[in-house]
C-alpha cells in the first residue's frame, strides 16, 4: 500500500504526520521524502544514509560539424529550449523538459544527449525503517522529474509512506499520482481551509480516496470541519496546539518519543486507513 | 520602483500573515500574490475585483480515435507513458511537449492551447492588488508567477506607485524562481525549527544563486531561542540582512479568522510592535 501525505497550505504538519506515523507501525515500512526542494523528513528521521544517487535529465547537445541549420529542432520544441540563431544553435538546458524531440526530428542527426543535474537521492535506514529523500539541486526548476524518480524506488509489497510537497501543482500531483490513500493535513483557519479545497479538488481529479487530520485543531475555527462534513472526507485524527508539540518540533524531536502515548494514536490511525482502503478495493472487485 | 518579495522557503512560517501586516503599514503601494498555487493573500485583502483575465499556458495532446490507426509510433515516442494502450492521453501525465502531434503519421493528434488558470487586478482597502489563481493539478505556475509580477509593475506604473509588495510561493523551485528575477529585495520569514532553519538555508543560497540580496526575518521567535540564534548567525555568515524577531502572538491567527491583518485587530498586540519595527527599518533599507 502506497499513502502519500499532502495539505495544500504549507506547515501544516505533513513532516510531522509522515515520520511519526512511519515509526510508529511494526510493518514492514519506506518513507520517501517527495518535497524535494524543502526535504525535511530527515531532520527527524535522522537516518544512517548509505547511498547517495546523483540524479540527471537528460538534455541536447548538438554537433556543428553535423547541423545544416534547418531549424526542426527550433521549431519543435515547446518550451524555447533550443534556438537557432544565425549560425549556431544554443541549447537552454535549464528551459530543457527532456522530452526528446530535437533529437527526433534533426533529420542530420547532429543532436545526442548528455545529463543535466536534478538533485540527489539519499537512500538510508533507521531501525527497521528504508528511509529515501530526494534533494533538488540549488537553481533547479523542475521538481517532477526527481520526484518520479524517487517514487521509483518503491517496493511492492512493503508499506510506503510519502512526503508530498504543499500546494497543487504538478510536484504535488506528481507526489500523489497513483498512490492507494491521500492522507490531507491541515489547519481549521481560513488558510487552512482554502488551500484543502484545493487540495480535495487535486484528489478527486485523481480519484483517490482521502481523510484529514486536522493540526493545532483548537486554533481557529470550526469551518473546517464543517467543510470535511459536507464533502463527506473523514476527519481520521485531530492534534491539538500544545506549545510542548511545538518545542519538541522545533529541536526536531519526534512527537512520539517526546509523548509516548501517540504511538498508538497513529497506529490507530493505520487502521483506519487499511479499512477504508480495503473496503474500497472490495467495492471496486 | 521597488519591489520586495517575501517568501520563506518552508510553508506555514507566517510569511502570508507578515505581509498582510506590512500592507497596513506600507503606503504607496501594489500588493501582488504570486503564491499562485495556493493564493491566501485575498483571503485578508478581501478584494473587488477590477478585471479579470484567463492565463493560457502549455498546450496537451488530445488523440482523435476516427484518424488514429493505432500505429504505436505516439506510444514509443512519448516519455512520460502519457498515452494508454488504447490510445487516450491521460492529460495529467502529458507534458505538453507535442512530440507525439508533430510525428503522428495520421495527423490524428490535437494540441489545443490550455486554460490553466485566471488573473486579476483589483481594489482593496490597502490600495491596488494584482493576483492570480492557477487551475487545479495544473502546470505552468513559473509563467504564471512571472506574468502576475509584470502585471503588478505595470499597475504600480499606472497608478505613480513606487513600491510592488510580492507573496511569493514556499520552495525552491520553478515558481520561487520565478519570484526572484529583478526583485530589489526578498525578505525570508523563517521560523525557529530545525526545518525552519534547513529550508531558509535552502531557499537563502537560492537568493545568492540568482544574485538577489535577502534579509531574513524570525517569527515565533521564543518557541525556540537556540535556533533562532541559529538562524540569525547563518544571515550574518552569507550576508544577510537580519530584520528582526516576532514573537508568537495568537492574535496572528485570531486577526486572520476575522480577515484581519494584525494591526486591524489589534494595533497594541506584542506580534503588531515587532512587525511595525521590522517595517520601519525595512522601508529605510529598500529606500522608499
């Protein structure tokens, strides 16, 4: 089973969701850390990293020996990344999407491809738990592409739990895209509301089933929840402000050493999740 | 004209909140939310909107079954496995690069212009504001970011206003990018977390990347004062500008359920104090 964590709005405590809820369980488990131009999960996690992987897209070089300035690859491609001017051809290898078409179409076959650097993937453990984080490199644009290649290091048949990036924009779909349960983390202020819409919207767009975990849930007000009540989201949890949470957040401990009695809070949670999964599967077969 | 840009790299530090408060403050000025993913900026400036216009970005491939003669060619060209094996695109995998429209040897492949998203200029009771709101699950939000931070400038140009205020988006990525190109300043809210910390680190080598001169602001202060003293040696290490501390102070959250800035409710608040200090030594810095 895949779970991926969102919100919407940010810091509303989808790290915190994510670690503890990945410590907490006696399954098998990987946590892949998808905001990869803010990863944060290790802070807590604070993983033995044994492998470092760079990560590269690729993007067009071209041959002058070989080009006849015909201006297909100028014409083909979407996104500026390569122009013809005068009497040479400039590739843009930061505007590059990777999607090949220069090379396709030069018809004097003057176009290879050689790698432009996304970030890293950090592959570690702590106990039990696989631990994975991809970081995009300083300057980078595109955060998709790092985030597949994280998800590809899911393994079937263990639990995997993924750290989705705010908003909900392409990362975030790309965070969440074919993933078994979309667990919402928000906060009942006004921010914390409109941005879940949002994220609900993402949801249903992919159709995958949802709950909420509301944060600091006695700030604010109720619209929240009335809100997940008329779509009919579950709330499947619900953490009040307690300014000991925050601290012990701050120092980057995790909230279920720092107060023992939410491992079974999370536990419970799982469940929960399990049983919505598994009811849905059965009412899909 | 000036133009700060606050964003903070982690979300939920409060950079939205701030920004609401320097709205009360500010004067001569065009706010413009460029956190066009998840724009909450209206959510306290309450705007009428003025005009009103659609943001076309980005074009995806759409697969006429009557022409297609399921040749494979689209299939084996595609990288992002966006077309299923009975030849549908799935709209939300294409990355618009139309490699598939230009070799389909049927013709049979469509690359419509995409609507993804809309952009207005309007009035509110700080002065005019530019924002925007990008579709749901859709791509494009760098051009969006530039082009609502354009619009901003020209509004400010209009008016004879001389500073552009600029939510910018959390993260480092394309839209945070797009943010930063020929801003005067960015100021980073920050927050007293070892995240907090991480991500403001991230975000400020961002800032000296594109060569854009930051400041860094600390809020929540007291919930950690280590780490804020962690935060501030790092901005006096890279030469960042330290504006100051905030303290948590509920009426944040308290003003913003009642769509309120600080000084709206609450002028006399410990978070107000420190937010108007921050201001004062801020306009003296952009020079407006």
């Amino acid at each position: 089973m895949i779970i991926s964590i969102a919100s919407g709005k940010g810091g509303t405590g989808k790290t915190t969701v994510a670690t503890n809820l990945a410590v907490s369980l006696d399954d098998q488990v990987q946590l892949l850390d998808c905001d990869v131009e803010e990863p944060n999960a290790h802070l807590f996690i604070q993983p033995v990293i044994e492998k470092t992987e760079t990560v590269t897209t690729p993007v067009p070089e071209v041959d002058m020996e070989k080009c006849t300035l015909c201006k297909k690859c100028n014409e083909i491609c979407q996104f500026k990344a390569i122009v013809v001017i005068g009497e040479t051809v400039l590739p843009f290898h930061e505007l590059c999407h990777s999607c090949g078409g220069c090379m396709e179409v030069c018809p004097a076959g003057a176009i290879t491809e050689v790698g432009r650097e996304l970030g890293v993937i950090e592959i570690g453990h702590r106990n039990g738990l696989e631990f994975i984080n991809g970081k995009l490199r300083i300057g980078e644009a595109m955060s998709p592409p790092l985030i597949r290649k994280v998800r590809e290091k899911t393994r079937p048949g263990v639990l995997t739990i993924i750290d989705a990036p705010p908003g909900t924009s392409c990362p975030v779909i790309a965070s969440m895209k074919d993933t078994d349960f979309v667990l919402l983390v928000t906060e009942p202020t006004p921010f914390g509301l409109h941005d879940l819409k949002l994220a609900i919207g993402a949801v249903n767009i992919l159709g995958i089933p949802h709950g909420l975990i509301i944060n600091r849930s006695d700030l604010g007000d109720d619209r929240v929840r009335e809100y997940a009540k008329s779509q009919g989201v579950p709330v499947l949890m619900e953490i009040p402000f307690d300014r000991k949470i925050a601290e012990s957040y701050s120092k980057g401990e995790m909230l279920v050493e720092s107060m023992p009695e939410w491992k079974g809070k999370f536990r419970a949670l799982y469940h929960q999740i399990e049983d919505i999964v598994s009811h849905r599967k059965r009412g899909e077969a | 004209m000036k133009e700060l840009v606050v964003i903070s790299g982690k979300g939920g530090t409060g950079k939205t909140s701030i920004l609401a408060a320097f709205a009360s403050l500010a004067k001569n000025k065009v706010l413009c939310d460029a956190d066009v993913d998840a724009a909450d900026l209206h959510l306290i400036t309450d705007p009428s909107i003025k005009e009103r216009h659609d943001f076309d970005s980005g074009h995806t491939a759409i697969i006429n079954q009557d022409k297609c003669t399921q040749c494979g060619r689209c299939r084996e060209l595609c990288r992002w496995n966006a077309i299923s094996e009975d030849f549908v695109v799935d709209p939300i995998a294409c990355e618009g690069c139309g490699v598939c429209y230009y070799f389909c040897p049927e013709e049979a492949i469509d690359f419509p212009l995409n609507t993804c998203g809309e952009w207005f200029i309007s009035d509110t009771r700080f002065g005019p504001m530019a924002h925007a709101s990008l579709g749901i699950a859709e791509e494009n939000s760098g051009k969006l970011v530039t082009l609502i931070r354009q619009e901003g400038r020209k509004l400010a140009e209009e008016k004879g206003l001389d500073l552009l205020i600029t939510d910018g988006p959390p993260g480092i990525g394309c839209p945070v990018i797009a943010s930063l190109g020929g801003a005067t300043s960015v100021l980073i809210v920050s927050e007293p977390t070892v995240s907090g910390r991480h991500d403001m680190e991230r975000v400020s080598e961002l800032a000296a990347f594109f060569k854009v001169p930051a400041m860094v602001c600390v809020n929540k202060f007291d919930l950690n004062v280590e780490e804020t003293q962690r935060i501030e040696d790092f901005a006096r290490q890279r030469d960042i500008q330290l504006m100051g501390r905030v303290p948590f102070d509920p009426v944040f959250t308290k003003a913003m359920v009642q769509g309120k800035t600080i000084f709206e409710y609450d002028d006399q608040s410990e978070g107000a104090r420190a937010v108007k200090k921050i201001w004062g030594d801020l306009i003296q810095k952009l020079g407006v």
